[in-house]
C-alpha cells in the first residue's frame, strides 16, 4: 500500500538532493514519478546547492492537489509517486490532500521540508505532516552551526545580524548579501550569536 512519508530537516542537510535521488531511482524503475515543489529558489525547479536540479509543478496557495492529481489520471496522465518539495510552505488543506491521494488513490507520496521557521516556531504544513504522515524521517546528514555543534536551528539573517520578527514566509539563501538564512545550534541562536557576529563583524544582536 502506498504511504505519507515526511522526510524532515534543517537546510543544508540535504532534503532535495535525497528528493532528486529518489526520483532518479524511481523513473529508472518506470515509475510515473510527478515532482512539486513550492518557494524553491529556482523557481519552477527542484534544486540542491550541489547543482542538481529538475524541472517541478510550482505549487501555489490555490492549487487542490487532489483535483490535479484527479485531472492527470482522467487524462490518462498516471502517477505512480508524488516527490514534493519545501513542504513546510505548503498549507494544510494541501497536506490533507496529499493524504487523500495516498489513501484513495494509492500513490506514494514523499515529502520533504523543514520542521520550524526562524523564529523556531513550526511550520503550519509540517505540523499537519506530522500529524498525519505514517512515517516520519529525520534526515541524517548533519549540518553544522559555526562553532562546530550540531545546528538544529534555522535562523534569518539581515546584513549578518539574527531577526526574530517578520513575515514566516521570506524566500532568500544562504551566503547572501541582504536576507539569508543560517543554521545554528539552539545556543546561538537563542544568544544571537550568527557566523558574522561570532567574527567580531558586528555587535550581537539582543535577545528577545
């Protein structure tokens, strides 16, 4: 029987190329593999900083997954596997879909995103993941905060300096100049300790 299976993590710890192998391996045994994503930074892509990437379904706020897998298989479009991307912006109504299409349509659905945002709150969509998917799987490979700890926490940047306010939803990169994006351990984050200011490039922010 076809399963919801959430693969989670921080960034950098390699979500989508383990979504782009899975694919890899899943068209190489003729499955009809369908790939989604949402927010990527390629846009219309499934891409990992290693330099993979493959063209994806964008996935808006609007789009009814169960309805557009619906439309394909009417078409005689079939789909063997749903590999979904940057779940974690995908809304809750759009994972109670992905359910729906692996109960009533057998389609095994693989899903990848991160569990929380910058402010270490969880993400709508990965919380209904949580709840609903009959596996959950935290990805293996590690990333590292500065110091060298085990980073467990996602934090956004502006100009080097740790943000806790905001808009949830703020599409940047790591390694970038204005908005980016670090993974730290939960100590320097909570003491806004980022890369740059354990440099000595700028004062640490205050903690809220």
């Amino acid at each position: 029987m076809a399963e919801l299976t959430f693969f989670y993590g921080t960034m950098n710890c390699g979500k989508s190329t383990l979504a782009l192998q899975l694919h890899h391996n899943a068209v190489a045994a003729g499955e009809r593999c369908l790939l989604l994503t949402k927010h990527d930074r390629e846009g219309g892509a499934i891409s990992s900083r290693i330099g993979l990437a493959q063209p994806a379904t964008i996935v808006g706020d609007d789009l009814d997954l169960r309805g557009y897998v619906d439309r394909l298989v009417a078409n005689g479009d079939g789909v063997d596997t749903l590999i979904c991307d940057e779940v974690q912006f995908y809304t809750p109504a759009q994972v109670e879909q992905l359910a729906e299409i692996v109960d009533d349509l057998d389609v095994e659905v693989q899903a990848f995103g991160l569990l929380t945002d910058f402010t270490t709150a969880l993400f709508p969509g990965s919380q209904r993941l949580l709840e609903l998917a009959d596996r959950r799987r935290e990805l293996q490979v590690e990333a590292r905060c500065w110091c060298g700890a085990r980073g467990t926490l996602n934090a956004r940047t502006l100009d080097g300096r740790i943000q806790r306010e905001g808009e949830q939803v703020v599409v940047g990169d790591v390694d970038t100049a204005e908005v980016a994006y670090e993974v730290l351990c939960r100590t320097h984050h909570r003491q806004g300790v980022t890369r740059a200011v354990a440099a000595g490039e700028r004062p640490v922010a205050l903690v809220s």
